[in-house]
C-alpha cells in the first residue's frame, strides 16, 4: 500500500513537473521575438555607448581613434563636471523638496471631490500639456528685466529684490528650477489624486468617526499608504534630474557663468556644440550608472523588505 501511494506521488510530480516544463518553454516561445527585438532595439545603442565612450572622435563623418580611457580620465578632471555634478544635485533636490509635498497635498485636496474639483483638476493639469519651449517663452516674459515679476516686486516695495533673472549666475539656477516646478507639480498632483481616489472610503469614514480631523487623516492615513507612488515620483524626479536638458538650452545655455550647466546640458554641450562624440558618450556612460545606482537606493529606501 505504502508502495502505490508512493508511485502515485512519484507520477503526479512528474506530470507537475512536465507540465512545468511545457509552461516555461510555450511562454519562452511566445515571449522570445518581443525579447529579441526589445534587447537590439535597446541593447546595441546601449553597448555602443560604452564603445564611442573609448574613442576620440570629433565628427560624425570623420574617422576615430581609439584612446582607451582617456575620455574618463578628461571627463572626471574637468572643472566644468563638477559644476554640472554641483548643479544637478541643487536642481534634483528643490525639485523633489517643493513637488512632491505640494503634489501630495494637491491630490489629496482632489481625492476628496469636494464641489469644483473637476476645475481645479483641469488647472492643476493645465501646466503640464504645454510644450517645454511654450513654457520657457512663458517664463522668459516672467523673469525679463521689466518682466511681470520684477513689476510686481517694485510694485510691494521689495524693489531691492529685482535681478535680471536669467543673466544673475546667482538666481539664475533658481529661476530655472521655479520653471520646471510651475511644470510639474499639476501633473503629479493628478498623479496622486489617481492613486488616493482609490483609497477604502470606509477607512476613512471610520477614523473620521473615532475622532480623525481633516490633518490627522491626510497626514496618519493617506500619506503612509502612498508610499509606493512617492517612490515613483521620487524615481521619476531623479530621473528627469539627470537628463535635464531642454530648459538650460532654452533659457540660458548653461550661462550665466556656468550657473545653470547641468550633466544633461554637458551631454548635448560636448555632443552637439562641441562635436566630441566620444566624450559626450562617455558623460553618457556616468549619467548611466549614476541613474542605474540612484533608482537601485531608491527603490531600496522605499521599499525596503522587497
């Protein structure tokens, strides 16, 4: 007896088994061509960067030299990386320190679906459907010697505080930033509301019911339970950090003083204006491990037992 029903384990485990194996294979064969494709789509540029970032080469129809590590060693004794480094770092910060706070508070404002919040919504999201050159020509009329913000602090009595906004290496990284900020904060905000409006109602009713006012509920219910999308909006944020590019090309070229020159304005600076092709791979090869290191402790920090 001990003996059939060890048979019969031994042959259900092999049917388990097999069935196992036909699974795995059916979805390696279904899965393959989209791999195939997605891994020269994204793997063959990505292997060529780390190739041009060891070449010397000035133009795209000129040929190039191989010169090993040279560009790194460039690279990472220039002056101008670590302003761009100095740079980034101050742009990633702000931004993740006034957006996602303000976002959050937004959303959860939206969550509530209080009377008028599908305007707001639409406001709040506006910023973020325009272009990034429409919304550089916005803040170039802003921030203009005799533009709408030095108007008005002339008009409070806080004239002493006015700055050829753009042309000022001292405020200049900060009026960009204000830029993207004014961008980006309706666009995560909806981001937010997205995710709070699908919070329990009845958890919320039952903290209101034992007492819960209005900060309690935002502040010990709502935000804990949006960890995940902080992470993602942190990561986003990071991100967009690293390869900022446009505005800088757009406002001041990296100017005043280099007071705006940030790793992704670098990249197209030594791509693009300078034409060295193969250092500009190889900023390209720093911004990749950098971005890889940055989401791996990110994800770490906001979710640590994963």
């Amino acid at each position: 007896m001990a003996a059939l029903t060890g048979f019969r384990k031994f042959q259900k485990t092999l049917f388990t088994n097999n069935r196992t194996r036909r699974n795995l294979f059916s979805f390696i064969v279904m899965v393959a061509p989209a791999l195939i494709w997605f891994l020269f789509i994204m793997g063959e540029p990505l292997l060529n960067m780390f190739r041009v970032s060891t070449l010397k080469w000035t133009m795209v129809l000129l040929p190039s030299t191989y010169i090993g590590l040279k560009n790194y060693v460039t690279l990472f004794t220039s002056d101008k990386f670590f302003i761009a480094c100095r740079n980034t770092f101050v742009y990633w910060i702000v931004r993740e320190i006034i957006i996602l706070p303000i976002s959050f508070i937004l959303g959860f404002f939206l969550s509530q679906r209080r009377p008028g919040f599908r305007f707001f919504r639409t406001v709040f999201f506006i910023p973020s459907m325009l272009s990034t050159p429409a919304l550089a020509m916005m803040f170039v009329g802003v921030f203009l010697p005799y533009g709408i913000l030095n108007y008005l602090l002339t008009a409070v009595g806080l004239g002493s505080l006015t700055h050829v906004w753009f042309a000022d290496s001292s405020v200049a990284l900060v009026a960009m930033i204000s830029v993207d900020i004014w961008g980006a904060i309706g666009w995560f905000s909806v981001v937010f509301f997205a995710f709070l409006s699908g919070l329990s109602k009845e958890l919320i009713e039952a903290a209101q019911i034992d007492g819960a006012n209005l900060w309690t509920v935002t502040w010990r219910i709502a935000f804990p339970l949006s960890q995940d999308i902080f992470g993602i909006s942190f990561m986003l944020i990071f991100i967009g950090a690293l390869t900022q590019v446009q505005l800088p090309l757009l406002l001041t070229n990296g100017g005043p003083s280099l007071a705006t020159y940030t790793l992704g304005y670098y990249l197209y600076d030594a791509a693009f204006l300078s034409q060295k092709l193969g250092f500009s791979q190889a900023i390209g090869v720093f911004l990749f491990f950098v971005g890889i290191l940055g989401v791996v402790l990110i994800r770490w920090v906001f979710h640590p037992r994963t």
